[in-house]
C-alpha cells in the first residue's frame, strides 16, 4: 500500500491545526500519463469519506509503485488539508 500526497491547501487560520488527520484505504480505480510540456502521472481514486472519486497528479515513482486495483492512503485533516 502506498502513501502519497497532493495540494497543500492554503492556511485558513492563524494558528496551525494540530488536530491528526483521519486515515482512509482508497482503491486505485485507473492510472494515466499525460505528456505535453510537461509529464504529470495520474491516479483515478474511488470515493472515500464524503469525497467523490477524483484523478490526482503523484510523483513518477509513486505512479510506479501502484498498480489498478491496489490501495493509497488517504490522510484527510480536519479544516486544513487533504493528503492523498
């Protein structure tokens, strides 16, 4: 199982949130390469908690280490940012 991540969302609050970020096992529905000036390695991610299923962009290496059908961790931080 593989742990990746994307997006830092911005900073709402002042203050940091230290709150630990619930965990969720999420199957890798589909894999895609899209070159052009750049090359960005995609996931197709099934549904998990109350999110959609969604591609995200991931690393090269990542992208080689998962396979459809596999699982991702998904960290998701309460009022903060999502860690795929």
């Amino acid at each position: 199982m593989a742990f990746l991540s994307y997006g830092a969302a911005a900073y709402v609050d002042a203050l940091p949130n230290h709150a630990p970020a619930h965990v969720y096992v999420v199957a890798v529905e589909g894999k895609s390469i899209s070159r052009g000036r750049s090359t960005s390695y995609d996931l197709a991610l099934a549904p998990w908690g109350d999110q959609p299923a969604r591609e995200v962009s991931v690393s090269s290496d990542l992208y080689g280490q998962v396979d459809i059908g596999g699982d991702v961790c998904v960290a998701a931080y309460v009022d903060l940012a999502v860690e795929v």
